[in-house]
C-alpha cells in the first residue's frame, strides 16, 4: 500500500477478483445495505471504507480482554509502517 496525498490507495483481491479502491467501496456500500451479509463481513467492509476514506487517522477498537473494548484512532501511515516492518506488505 502506498499513501498518496494522506490517502491510502490500495487494491486487494476477493474470492479471485482484483478490485480498485473504486470498486471496494462500491462493495463497501452494497454490503452495509444488504441483510443477508455476515456481520463480519459488514464489519470488514466497514473498516475498508474507513480505511479508503480521506481522513489521516482510523478507527479501531481493543479487544476487550483485559476488561471493556476502547476505540483508538490510528494513523493509516503508522499501520502500513508497522505492516511493512512485519513483512506483511
């Protein structure tokens, strides 16, 4: 992932399909609307448009093990920094 203008610009491919930031939010907005989705696959979709968006930062939450989960916003370019040194990227 590479950040161009403080956006992430990304493509990623699902079930075989390479998909353009264009289309990942157009699946995004199909999949918050649509009943028969998982709630984890709204959930990744939904985090996907976060991530897609213009803001600097996203939303994340804690798990919640040590007690109750709390949200924390993070800097997309720290998390493609940290995903780079783990060699995930």
């Amino acid at each position: 992932m590479e950040m161009l203008s403080n956006q992430p610009y990304s493509s990623l491919i699902l079930d075989g399909v390479h998909l353009d930031r264009m289309a990942l939010l157009k699946r995004s907005g199909l999949a918050t609307n649509d009943p028969t989705i998982p709630v984890w696959e709204k959930e990744f979709y939904g985090f996907l448009s976060r991530w897609l968006d213009n803001s600097p930062v996203v939303e994340i939450e804690t798990s919640g093990t040590t007690g109750k989960p709390r949200k924390l916003e993070v800097e997309k370019k720290r998390m493609i920094f940290s995903a780079k040194m783990t060699g995930h990227v």
